[in-house]
C-alpha cells in the first residue's frame, strides 16, 4: 500500500482496512482522541504511525498556503498534515477545501475523505506577470520562478 496522510476526518469516516499503515500528525492525537475515540485506542492496532513533520517542510508548507491565500484559514494540525504529505512525497487524505487547495497548487496528491472536493472546479495556472505566458502544474516552474521567455517573476494564481 502507498503511503498517505489521512487528517481527522478519515478517523471518523474510514473503515479499519483503509486506516491501516496511514500516517498521522503527533498533533492530530488529541483531535482524533476526541473525535474518533473508538479508533483511537485502536491506532497500534491499526499500525497508524505518528510524525512530527521536519521544519523545512513546514516552512515550506507555509510559504504554499501564504502563496495560495489560505493561510488564515488552515490550523497548525492542518500545516502539519500537509508538511507531512510534502516531504514523504506522498497523498493526503482530506475533506478541508483550503487543504485541498495548497496541495493542488504545489503538486502535493490528495484524494477527499467523504466529499468529492474541488479538483474540478478551481483551476490554478503559473502566469507569468511580464508576458502572461500559462504553465500547468508539473511543467517544472514554480511561483516565484522566472520566466524563460521574458524574464519576469512567475506568479500561480486563480482562473
Ligand atoms: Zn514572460
């Protein structure tokens, strides 16, 4: 089985046989204790492993959601989710559409836990601010880059 990131949600909506093997933030015990304590006292069972994500990758994870205008609505449990996703290279599992949004905007996979989410109904683009040049996700820039054609910044935003 692929790694993955299941957030709280999964505890409350999953069946044991998809909780098995997931990773977790250390910080989503006390939400998942709350929320979900009948999986709770099954995490060992369930071989959940529980990770702390590395400070690099939560930086990075910050800056993502600062870019995509989501930051303020994103808990520090759902930082570490996608920190978690971003350095294990790995999908996440969540039903918060702000999650959604700054992993689709940086190429982190996920895949809602009980919603059907927004892949398809925002669709984010890499244009440059000199010559409006397009790029897609996965076409190798990035926001903040540069522009091969002009020279100017690169900027992901909202169409
Ligand atoms: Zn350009």
């Amino acid at each position: 089985m692929d790694d993955i990131v299941i957030d709280t949600a999964g505890f409350i909506h999953w069946p044991h046989d998809r909780l098995r093997g997931c990773i977790i933030s250390v910080l989503q015990l006390p939400e998942i204790e709350k929320h979900a304590p009948n999986n709770f006292v099954l995490l060992d069972q369930l071989d959940v492993r529980v990770k702390s994500p590395e400070p690099d990758s939560l930086d990075a994870v910050l800056r993502m959601a600062s870019t995509t205008g989501d930051l303020g609505g994103l808990s520090k449990v759902d930082l570490e989710v996608l920190a978690l996703g971003h350095q294990m290279d790995c999908e996440i599992a969540t039903d918060d559409h702000r999650m959604q949004n700054v992993a689709s905007a940086n190429g982190i996979n996920w895949m809602p836990v009980s919603g059907a989410g927004i892949s398809k109904t925002w669709l984010w683009r890499y244009i440059c601010q000199g010559c409006k040049k397009e790029w897609s996700k996965g076409q190798g820039i990035l926001d903040g880059g540069v522009c091969d054609v002009c020279g100017s910044d690169v900027r992901l935003l909202k169409k």
